[in-house]
C-alpha cells in the first residue's frame, strides 16, 4: 500500500531533520502509545546512497572487483 503524499512528505522531512542533526537515523523502531486502544508501530529504516543516476547502490553494485572477478 502506498504511502499518502503527506505522510511520505512527513517521514522524508523527519529522516532529513534527523539525518543533518547527527541522529542514527538507519534501524528499527517501535513507537508505543499511552493508550490500549491504539497500535503501536514499527518502522524500519534503511539508508540507500544514489548513484549520478539515481539508482540505489547496492552491496554487490558498490563492491571492489577482485582477481577472480574484475568486473
């Protein structure tokens, strides 16, 4: 299920906040609730660096050729 354009725009400005402030902004959180009636959440975070082209880096993209296999 996509997220609404507010809330994407919320969870983007709040990472970015965090992120300039020195935060650890990468891992798993749980934001509980005072109250029984309403749920809890858990929100995972994962940093992905970008290419020039935009693409995320992944470990095998970003990973140094080796003799066996210089790519």
């Amino acid at each position: 299920m996509p997220l609404s354009d507010g809330l994407q725009q919320n969870l983007r400005n709040l990472l970015l906040e965090a992120f300039a402030d020195g935060e650890t902004v990468s891992g798993t959180w749980k934001a509980e609730t005072a109250r029984d009636d309403l749920p809890d959440w858990r929100v995972e975070v994962e940093r992905v660096d970008s290419t020039d082209s935009g693409r995320p880096v992944t470990a095998a993209s970003c990973s140094a050729p080796t003799e066996e296999d210089p790519r």
